[in-house]
C-alpha cells in the first residue's frame, strides 16, 4: 500500500513540476531573497499551503545559499491549522539553475515528512507547537547565474496526497 501511495505520490509531482517550471518567467526579486507562498491544494476536508524561500549568501570568495521549502496543513478554511500526524506532512527543495535557455535541475532535499508537533520546552525556551514539514537544502552549488527553488507542499488525507509546487521566483548567486 505504502509503495502505491509512493508512485500516485510520485506521478503527480512530476506533473505539477512542469507546470510550476512553466512560471519561469517570474521577475527577480529585490536583493535579498526570492520567495513565495501559495495555497497547493483547497478542499472539503484540507487546505495546504507552501512556500519556497532561496536566500543567497555570499561571504569573501564563498558563494552559496539555502534553499527553503514548507508545508503547512490548514483546516478546509485555509486558515486554522491543521494537526496532522507526523509522517503526514511531505515537502521537499528542488534547485534550479537557469541556463540562458530552460530551467535545469542542479540539486534538492529528500522528501521530508512531518506532522504535527506539541508546544514544548527546549531547555528554558518554550517551543511553539509545529503542524507541517520544513525542508532546507544547499542551493549554488552548479557555479554562478540564476537560481530559484521549487518546494513541494503536500498532505495526506482521505487517502491520498493533496498539494502541489510552489516556486519562488529567482535571485543572482556569483
């Protein structure tokens, strides 16, 4: 069962990845960051948000970033959230590399599932309580240009995965 859930999982990544890639044209953002968060899926039962975040860094002769991806379940309103339980919350960081002429993958992170988490303490640090998955990845590592994130934001629910992709624009890395 857990392999099928895996390749329907798989199937409609793929699919989603050429449509979010087909937003290419997404103008750079202000130096800084380029990110954006979108709603990946709204339904009767579940509402899933995502963002993808690539923050460039560049220190001396080290150039690099991170590459960001969340997913956060919400009740069917998009605005509660939802606590899910952990493994039922997917996301993951795809990087890209812009070549003069098409979006080239360059790397990513393993799918990360997570769920929700109570509030907790962390020595004398109250944690707030967490409800979705947050992937972070190295982004540059394919040389200098143009790069920009594509970050799954997924649930699972009435037995199957609900989500989609969100990219986040692009940022210059020398």
């Amino acid at each position: 069962m857990a392999t099928m859930r895996y390749h329907k999982f798989a199937a409609r990544t793929a699919a989603a990845l050429c449509s979010a890639l087909a937003l290419a044209g997404v103008a750079a953002t202000s130096a800084g960051a380029a990110s954006n968060a979108a709603t990946t899926y709204s339904g009767s039962s579940l509402c899933v948000k995502g963002r993808a975040t690539l923050f460039p860094v560049v220190a001396q002769s080290f150039s690099s970033g991170v590459a960001d991806a969340y997913a956060d379940p919400y009740r069917p309103d998009c605005v509660t959230p939802l606590a899910l339980p952990v493994g039922n919350v997917a996301t993951k960081a795809d990087l890209y590399k812009w070549t003069g002429s098409a979006w080239a993958y360059c790397n990513g992170t393993n799918w990360l599932y997570d769920g929700y988490r109570p509030a907790r303490l962390a020595g004398d640090i109250l944690l707030a309580p967490t409800y979705g998955a947050h992937a972070v990845g190295h982004a540059g590592a394919c040389g200098p240009g143009y790069y920009g994130v594509n970050a799954a934001a997924f649930a699972w629910a009435n037995n199957s995965w609900n989500g989609g992709w969100v990219w986040s624009g692009y940022e210059y890395m020398p």
